[in-house]
C-alpha cells in the first residue's frame, strides 16, 4: 500500500502515522496544509500544498509516488472555529475535500474520509444509536460541511466515508482532544463542568485509528459509522476519565446543555451504532476504563 495522508499533523493524524510507521508494507506519504507544525516523529516524505492548489497541480506535484490509497483527515475541525469561520469551514472542509476526491479519481486510488457523528441534529436518537441508513441533518457549519464532504468522497461509490464521534486518548500531536483539558483539570484541582444531558459514542483514538487504517487497506467502499462501544453522557464520560486516569471524579460538576447555551448549539444525542463496522471487522472498541488502564 502506498498511502497518501492528509491531516496528518493532527490528534487522529499523529497515531494513524505511529501505526503506519510500524508497518512494513507501506510506503507513508503527507500532504500537509501548512496549519500545524509538529512533525516531529515521522519517516514519511511530505508535501506542501498551497491553498490554491487544485486536483490537476496536485497529480503533478505526487505523479511519481504511485499512490494506492489516500486517507483524508485534514480539516478544521473545531465546532465552534467553524461557526465562527464559515468561509474556511468552506475551504477546508469542502473544498479540499472535492480536490481530494478529483485527485483520487483521477489516478484510481482509493479515498476514505473522515466524517462526524455531528452530522445528526440529535434530533429523533433511539438508545441504539444513529445507523448508517439514518439520514442525516445538521445544524452546525461543521456538520455542514463534514456532509458536504462526506457527498464529495461518495460521488465515487468505491469510496469511502467514515463517521467517527468523540475521540479521546493520546496522541503524538501537539492536539491533546478532550482527554487533555480533562486530565489538566484533574491535576490542578479544578472543578469541571460537563453536560449531563449531552450524549455520544466516544471511541478512543488507536481503537477509530486502527479500524480507519483496516477500512482503508481492506478499501471497504460506502459508509461506516466508527463509535466506541457505549452511549454516555458528557458527565458519565468524565467519570470514567477520572477513574481511568487515577483521579477524584468529586470535582465533576454536571450541568445542562439547557441552561449553557453554546455556539454552535450543541445536539443532545448524537450516539452512533457501529456494529456494522466493528462485527466486520471482528473488532471491539475498548471500553474507558480499559482504553486507559496503563501497559505493564
Ligand atoms: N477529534 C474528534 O473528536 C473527531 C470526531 C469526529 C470526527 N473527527 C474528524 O477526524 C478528522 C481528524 O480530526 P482531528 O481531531 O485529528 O483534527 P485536528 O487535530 O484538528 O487535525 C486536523 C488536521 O487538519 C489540517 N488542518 C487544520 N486546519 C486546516 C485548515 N484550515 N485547512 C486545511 N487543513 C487543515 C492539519 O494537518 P496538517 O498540518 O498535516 O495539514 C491539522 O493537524 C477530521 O476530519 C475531523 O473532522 C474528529
């Protein structure tokens, strides 16, 4: 496999990077966007591409390096910089994702793109989750956007779209995601304040990067959802971060997404049913406190 990745400076990037590193049947390629600079624990060639960069320059500036697959994480993917930036939610989101698509076409490699369980409203959740089949409607420019992308990636029917929802862990990257501003908070005795009544699938990040990396290999084609293995609310995620990471869960505060209003607003429940994916792959994503346990 000879693999080109986008996004690869980010917190999914960094350990798709790491398991990539690790195998000898893969040749590691980077398309960078020049947003982040931390590449620091990385063998593989990379490339600059300038915003203005379309898919006919992009063919000439990676003609020679013969790729096979692209997996496509690049994006901005921030809720809120999104809402306050809908022209380079645009960008980013949209727009690099069809010079994306365009490229893969046209030199017959295979595409996965990373999506969101913030393409559903939360609207009409069922305690099993959203399922592939559930139709899809957003009501932040993020979500908008990750489903433009997702229409982008799937004009190619080999290719693939997978949903993933909160990602927790750590990663090589300077980007630590939720689990860092929670642990930064347990050591400094903080109080944290996390929504009772906010609902995801969350699935730590070697689990989603691991399953990622077979999808892409195995160019499982279509739409696959990518949670980990149980709904939990905000609150109950924290407690389990605090028990996993060795930490008092008192200094958990639970609070209403009602009476917090955020922008974007945020959904209730966007939990995904993934066991289409997992059963495929006879794999199951760890549950928290398993995930975070330390290796002996
Ligand atoms: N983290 C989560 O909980 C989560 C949940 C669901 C879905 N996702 C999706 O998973 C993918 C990876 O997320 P992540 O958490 O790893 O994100 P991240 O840490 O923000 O990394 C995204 C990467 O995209 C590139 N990038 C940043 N801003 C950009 C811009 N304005 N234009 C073009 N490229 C830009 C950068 O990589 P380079 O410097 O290498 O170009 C950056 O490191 C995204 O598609 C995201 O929507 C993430």
């Amino acid at each position: 496999m000879r693999i080109l990745v986008t996004g690869g400076s980010g917190f999914l990037g960094g350990v798709c990077r790491d398991l990539l590193a690790q195998r000898r049947d893969a040749r590691v390629f980077l398309l960078r966007s020049g947003h982040r600079a931390d590449y620091a624990n990385t063998s593989a060639a990379s490339y600059t591409a300038p915003s203005s960069l379309n898919a006919n320059d992009l063919a000439l500036l990676l003609e020679p390096l013969a790729i096979t697959h692209i997996l496509h994480l690049g994006a901005l993917s921030s809720a809120e910089m999104c809402e306050h930036d809908p022209n380079e939610a645009l960008r980013a989101n949209v727009t690099l994702t069809h010079m994306v698509a365009n490229y893969a076409s046209r030199i017959g490699a295979h595409l996965t793109t990373v999506s969101t369980d913030l393409v559903f409203d939360g609207a009409m959740a069922t305690s099993s989750g959203f399922s592939e089949q559930d139709i899809p409607h957003s009501i932040s420019v993020y979500g908008l956007s990750k489903l433009s992308a997702e229409r982008a990636t799937l004009q190619t029917p080999s290719n693939t779209v997978v949903r993933t929802s909160l990602l927790y862990g750590h990663s090589p990257s300077s980007s630590k995601g939720v689990l860092g501003w929670m642990e930064n908070a347990f050591r400094e005795g903080n109080p944290l304040s996390l929504f009772a009544d906010e609902y995801r699938t969350p699935v730590h990040v070697v689990d989603a990067a691991r399953a990622l990396l077979a999808i892409t290999e195995h160019r499982l084609s279509g739409l696959w959802h990518c949670g980990g293995p149980r709904r939990l609310s905000r609150t109950e995620f924290g407690e389990l971060v605090a028990r996993g990471l060795g930490y008092d869960t008192s200094l958990i505060r639970p609070v209403s997404r009602i009476s917090s209003p955020t922008l974007p607003a945020r959904p209730e429940d966007v939990s995904l049913n993934s066991e289409r994916l997992w059963s495929t792959l006879a794999e199951r994503p760890r549950e928290v406190l398993e995930a975070l346990r330390p290796s002996r």
